[in-house]
C-alpha cells in the first residue's frame, strides 16, 4: 500500500470533500459518519466526501454546499463529474460507515440513530444520482480507517473495535 514519493496525500476531517487525479491517495477515519468513495476506470479520476449528517437542519437558500451533509456532499461530486465531463454509471462508487459508537445504540429508534439515517441516506443518495453501489462497508461497531488510492480505484479498510479512540 506504499505510496510513490510524488503522490499526494490527503486525510478528509469530517464535513471534507476531495476530488482529484490519480497521483492521489485520500484517507478518513469513521464512526458513525459515512464516507462515499467515487472512481473513474479509465480517467483514474475520483473523490471521497466524509459527511456527518443526511441534510442540513435549516438550509437557507444561497447558502455554499457544506461537506458536512450527505446532501451537500453528492451535489460536490456532480459539480465535478459535471466539470469532468463524465457521467454517474461511469464510476465505481463504494459506501463506508455508519458505525453504532455506544452500546445503548441497539435500542434506539431508527429515527433516532444517527448511524442508521447516515446508512439511508449514502445508500439513497448513490441510486437518486444514477451510480450504480460496487461494495460496501456499513453499520455494525466501532470505527473505520478508509484510503482510496486514485491510481488503482483500491479502497483499505481496517476496522477499530467500539472504545478504541478515533473516528467521528
């Protein structure tokens, strides 16, 4: 998983978006956040949002699009597919997060459980704007560290145990 020296190396804190070019490795740490990792085959072009919650409470209009919702945060990655040229079917699209972060999480309502709105909501998303959802990582406990290497399309996902510091 070694990068090349001329690679660019970015970490997402959550309500971040990236979009580059295959000389880009782009990494996150989750909790109950979710991150969509997007790539192109054949540009080796693609991006990562981290967001932390479906949609903005009160959205005012004019406002600019925030990272921080899932919403917002597919809109980015329109406006560079848009940018690029390039249509939603083309890309490989992958799904990570939305882990329950304490134990009292089990017996929470849907409506009340952060992780599983954030879950619908990724998984919404990616059909309302046309991708097509090539794996997935979702739900269960505790935290995840995901990189996407632009140059291949790969995604590392190595998993932390709820109580193990880190994630959002």
């Amino acid at each position: 998983m070694p990068a090349a020296p001329d690679v660019l190396e970015v970490f997402l804190a959550p309500g971040e978006f990236w979009f580059g070019d295959e000389k880009t490795r782009i990494r996150t740490l989750l909790g109950s956040c979710v991150a969509i990792t997007l790539w192109h085959p054949r540009l080796r072009i693609g991006g990562m949002c981290h967001y932390m919650l479906p949609h903005r409470p009160h959205a005012a209009a004019g406002e600019p699009l925030d990272g921080r919702y899932g919403d917002e945060a597919m809109e980015l990655f329109v406006r560079e597919l848009r940018r690029s040229g390039t249509a939603a079917p083309d890309y490989h699209v992958k799904l990570f997060g939305g882990g329950r972060m304490f134990a009292h999480q089990h017996a929470a309502s849907r409506h009340a459980d952060i992780s599983a709105r954030n879950m619908d909501a990724g998984r919404e998303l990616v059909v309302r704007h046309g991708f097509r959802l090539h794996a997935h990582d979702m739900g269960g406990e505790g935290h995840r560290n995901v990189i996407l290497d632009l140059w291949t399309g790969d995604v590392w996902l190595k998993r932390a145990p709820r109580g193990v510091q880190g994630g959002s």
